[in-house]
C-alpha cells in the first residue's frame, strides 16, 4: 500500500477527483495549503499598489491505495491536474505499513 500525495491548484480538484472516482478511489483526504516552489510567489497589484505574494494556495490531496494502483493514480492525477503553467503542482508517494477502519476493524487493504 502507497500514499500518493499530490499538491495542485485548487480550481482542478473536481477534475482531479472525478479522474480518481473513474479508477475505482473511494476516498481520499483534501487540505487547503500555501506554499511556494521555484517560482518563489509573484507580486499583484491592487489599487495600484504592488503586493508580494509568498505563498500561493494550493490543495493537497491524500489517497492511499494499493500499490498496483500507483502508477494509474499518478497518471489520473498528472493529465488532470496539468495546465501547463507554473505552479501546477507536485506528486508525492510514500509508504503505508498499516491501514485500520476505525468503524470496523478492517485493516490493510480492506480498510482502504
């Protein structure tokens, strides 16, 4: 079992979930971020004041799934995610030694 942890822009996160819903993922966790990468922010102007901004927002999404399904999880989440902009995001995936449902005591890949 993986998690695959992605970071993208929040307005593609339909498109990212419906991308997932169509490979059979039945859960995954969202968490609204700030950050920055290589880009390092950018400035706006408002009220013809110019502002830095540091930390862009972004979404992070959490999936845990089965260690077959990584491969086609990246992919889903990539051609959905994509703009071809900077700043569409990252993909991370670690390991997962232990699942457990609370409700039921399912653990490892049921419980997914």
């Amino acid at each position: 079992m993986k998690i695959v942890m992605a970071v993208i822009k929040p307005f593609k996160l339909e498109e990212v979930r419906d991308a997932l819903t169509t490979l059979g993922v039945h859960g995954l966790t969202v968490t609204e971020v700030k950050g920055y990468g290589r880009q390092k922010g950018h400035t706006e102007i408002y009220r013809g004041a110019e502002y830095a901004v540091s930390f862009l927002p972004k979404l992070k999404i959490e999936v845990a799934v089965p260690t077959e399904l990584v491969d086609p999880v990246i992919d889903a989440i990539t051609a959905s995610a994509r703009t071809g902009q900077i700043g569409d995001g990252k993909i991370f995936v670690t390991s997962l030694e232990k699942a457990v449902r609370i409700r039921t005591g399912e653990t490892d890949g049921d419980a997914l």
